[in-house]
C-alpha cells in the first residue's frame, strides 16, 4: 500500500480535471470518427434524410442516383447522394429540381 496517495481536491478543482479528461476523451473520438468511412444509409433512412418517399428514393436510384450493393440490398452514402442531387439541379433547365413526394 505504500504506492497509494490520498489527494484532497477542492470541488472546482475536481470538476476542472472531469472536464479536461471528458474534453480529452471527445477530442479522440472525433479523431476516430474522421478516419472511419461514411455509414450507408438503406432507401428509408436515404427518405427521410430528403423528406422524401421511397418510391423518389427508387425513381433517382434508376436516373443515376449513386448507390453500393451490400449483399442485394442497395445503401446511399449521404454525402455523394447530395452531391449527385447538387450536380443534377444545375443540369436542369429551371435550376432548381424537387423530390417529388
């Protein structure tokens, strides 16, 4: 027991090094989160990030809305969706599209 300390902190004291570990804690989280891929999003997840129907999720998906096959089942990156949806408006004649609901 000779390697044990007891340490009296005061409550600011205490509270100051929760909040750095918490802070130090987050800080490798989100440097775990920016190396890990996107997460797929399946057509009702793809639906209601849009505000649309799933039978607008399965129309863009046959127009070129940019999918990956994980089994038989088809997921969105969200990012690249938007990016094909931003690419898509500018084509139109009008300049703006909408999802039909």
């Amino acid at each position: 027991m000779a390697d044990q300390m007891l340490v009296t902190l005061t409550t600011g004291q205490l509270q100051d090094l929760v909040r750095a570990a918490v802070v130090d804690a987050l800080g490798e989280l989100e440097g775990l989160a920016a190396n890990r891929p996107p997460a797929l999003l399946n057509r009702a997840g793809l639906a209601r990030e849009l505000g649309c129907s799933l039978a607008s999720v399965d129309r863009m998906a046959r127009q070129g809305l940019p999918f990956v096959r994980v089994g038989s089942v088809r997921r969105f990156d969200l990012q690249a969706v938007r990016g094909w949806l931003a690419h898509e408006s500018g084509t139109q004649s009008e300049g703006q599209r909408e999802i039909p609901r």
